[in-house]
C-alpha cells in the first residue's frame, strides 16, 4: 500500500468514534489497569514460586489478571479463552505439569524485571523451546501490560489485520510467527509514528479494526477506479461511525459519569468529617468550576501509600483526621473493570493493620447483577473477608444531601449500601 493511502487510513481511523483509537485506546481508564493487571501478575509468578499456584484456572490469580485483561473492552475480548483448561487435550498444560508451570513463572517473573527488547524476546524465546501444550502468543497480551512499548498485543483479529494490510501469512499458534509479526508491526509504528504512538496497542488496535472489516482496505494495484471505490468506502465507513457515535451520545445523555459520581463522594466524605483522597490520575479532572482534588489530599500518608503503588489509584478513599487510617474506599464503577478495582480494594486491606472497614463498589443500578457475579467468582474468595458493599448511584443521589446534613462516621453509607458477600 502505498504510504500516502495509509496515512489516509491512519487518519481517518484516528478520528473514527466508533474505531479502537478513540473507543479503547484513548479510554480514560486504559492507563490506569496497567498497574493493577502488572500487579495480578506478580501475584501469579509468587505462586507458582511458592507452589501455591494450584492445578486448576478456575479460582487461580491467573484468571483474575486475565479476566481483567479479557475486559478491556472489544479488543481484548476472549482474551481469557486460551487460558481456560481444556480437559479433553489437556490444554494448556500448565496445571497439571508442574515443570511447565514453573518455566511459565519462570517467564512471567523475566518478562516482569526485564527492561529491554533483546532480554524480552530472549524469555519467549525461552518459553517456546519448551514447547508447553497450548501455551501460545496468546500470553503476548499479558506482555503487552508489561512492556506496551515493546510487544504489541495478539489475537485472531489483529492477526488478520496485519496480514490484510502487509500481504503476510501469519499464523496464530507460533510465537516464531508472532515474533515476525511484531517486526513488522515495529516497522509500520516507525513509519507511520506521528499517527500512531509509543504504545503498540495503538497499531495493534489499527490492525484489530482492519481484522474485523471495520474498513475496508485500498487496493493494491493501481487501477484508479478501484480505489476510487474504496475511498468511497471509506468515507461511507466514516459517515456510519459518525451515526453510531450520535446515537451512543443521545442514549448516555442523562447519565452520571465516572467524574461527577467521584464528586458526590468527595463532598459528602468531607462533610462528614474524613480527609479526601482522589485518585491519582483523576484529581486534575475538571469538575463544576474546578478540578476533582479541590480540597482534597495532595499526598497520602506515608503509612497508606508504602502499601503498593496501586492503592494511589483507588478512586476514592476517605481518611480519619486524626489517625491518617484509611475508613472507606469506593471504586466507581461506571463501565470499567470491576475486577481491577476489586486488586486495588485487596492491596489496601492487606497493607493497612487491622484491616479495612469500608469497602465500597459504587455502580449503576443497573450493574448490581454484573457487580454481584464477579466479586462471586472463586478467583476473588478473599473479598469476602472484606464485607465489600455494593452502593447503586440512584441511593447515593437521592440521599447524599441528607447523608451530609444528619449523618455521621460510615452508617449513612451502610445504610443505603447493600451487603455483596
């Protein structure tokens, strides 16, 4: 394809509403999983060290990382499949062998410390001289939240994208292959920078969009009237994602966001008589005629954050004045991964002495079932330990003012809040 095509492409597909550049790529809470999934990852190579790791996916820490990857909206979906234990071909064998979970931890715990390109392909290099049943690329996606500059993530959909683009023939299944691809992938990214990013989840989102037919592609002659038809395509594929975007716009109007719901609890902590925390990466965020950390903490207690780094990312957590201890914490969950927040809520009650009180998930009312399933799921057993509650946006908004007049210390909260687990 010739280079001002694809630029046109490129440009294009950035300013799609319905493409993965606007849709996941700039999603607000992309960046901030990629802590959370690193974290979930270091808890698995722990295990499989310790020998604690288990023989089985369903319930393991691996599921739980996975699970958080396989929700990072339409990319990563089905993302977990190739890590679900098929019984009948004793895939993936890293269950049952406890040699090949070994050498899995031993690559995960790599892959983890390393810093550089060379040492990463080294480790799957590594990984695929042990030919381990059913172990493929497919746990490129765990490397991708370990290193986005250096490996992009892999699927079918990407696979084919790549290969409708450059004229390639990768396969899935080979992590030779996926090596390939991932040069090709890195020249592309080279070429077409000033488009794309530092981070190869933006051309591997291009490739997913190509894979899935969202475009079509230019042809790769130059027959003018063929690509006259295909700029037609383009522009007909630009018109309908600008429809989609208009009627997901109309049918959001009225609700709450992540921001505004963040806000309600910032207030109300405040007047209640906690001091505030606001998620790291979300107190510039503007709100009202200010930003969202206006008069709330600029830095956690020392005691709070020596916790891990993923606790500063907690949307909200409110604070005694007088001891500086954590008495409540709240993921808003808008339409994000609720298993992310879920890594983060554990982190804070296993690093603050005596525990932690209350646990909040903050959701649409229409998510109570979602939130319900996935804090259930064996991977998440030690929730339970948490009394976590489930607080819907309907009982926060209608009580909040009141709450703030009348209340006092976490009763109000307990109050409208219902009991998960």
């Amino acid at each position: 394809m010739q280079d001002s095509l694809l630029e046109t492409l490129l440009s294009r597909w950035r300013e799609d509403p319905g493409g993965s550049y606007r849709n996941w790529f700039l999603w607000e809470e992309r960046l901030k999983n990629f802590r959370s999934i690193r974290a979930g990852i270091g808890d698995v190579v722990k295990e499989i060290a310790a020998g604690s790791f288990g023989t089985a996916y369903k319930g393991s820490s691996l599921q739980s990382v996975v699970g958080a990857i396989a929700e990072q909206r339409q990319i990563f979906k089905g993302a977990d499949h190739a890590f679900l234990w098929k019984p009948k071909l004793r895939i993936p064998d890293i269950y049952e062998d406890r040699e090949n979970q070994l050498a899995f931890g031993r690559f995960l715990d790599t892959c983890l410390c390393c810093s550089g390109a060379e040492a990463l392909v080294s480790a799957i290099r590594r990984l695929d001289e042990k030919r381990i049943k059913g172990l493929g690329p497919a746990a490129a996606n765990l490397l991708y939240f370990l290193h986005p500059t250096l490996v992009p993530p892999f699927n079918t959909a990407i696979v084919k994208g790549y290969n409708a683009l450059t004229g390639s023939k990768v396969k899935l299944g080979s992590w030779a292959e996926y090596l390939a691809m991932r040069e090709g992938a890195l020249r592309k990214n080279d070429a077409c920078r000033s488009l794309l990013s530092n981070d190869l989840g933006a051309i591997a989102g291009f490739f997913f969009d190509l894979g899935t037919e969202r475009y079509p592609l230019p042809p790769r002659d130059d027959d003018a009237g063929a690509l006259a038809v295909w700029e037609a395509d383009l522009a007909r594929v630009r018109e309908e994602s600008s429809k989609e975007r208009k009627v997901r716009d109309v049918e959001a109007q009225g609700e709450r966001t992540h921001t505004e719901v963040q806000g309600w609890l910032r207030d109300l902590g405040r007047s209640l008589g906690f001091d505030v925390w606001i998620a790291r990466n979300d107190r510039a965020r503007p709100l009202g005629d200010g930003i969202l950390g206006d008069g709330c903490l600029d830095a956690l207690p020392v005691a709070v954050a020596a916790g891990g780094d993923l606790i500063p990312l907690i949307d909200v957590l409110w604070l005694d004045r007088g001891s500086a201890r954590v008495e409540a914490a709240f993921e808003v969950e808008h339409t994000t991964t609720i298993q992310t927040g879920i890594m983060r809520m554990l982190d804070l009650a296993e690093s603050q002495q005596g525990g932690l009180r209350g646990v909040y998930l903050v959701a649409p009312d229409a998510r109570e079932e979602d939130v319900r399933k996935q804090v259930s799921r064996p991977a998440f057993r030690r929730i339970a330990d948490l009394q976590v509650r489930y607080l819907p946006y309907s009982e926060l908004e209608l009580n909040r003012s009141s709450m703030a007049r009348f209340g006092s210390g976490l009763k109000s909260v307990e109050a409208v809040s219902r009991l998960l687990v």
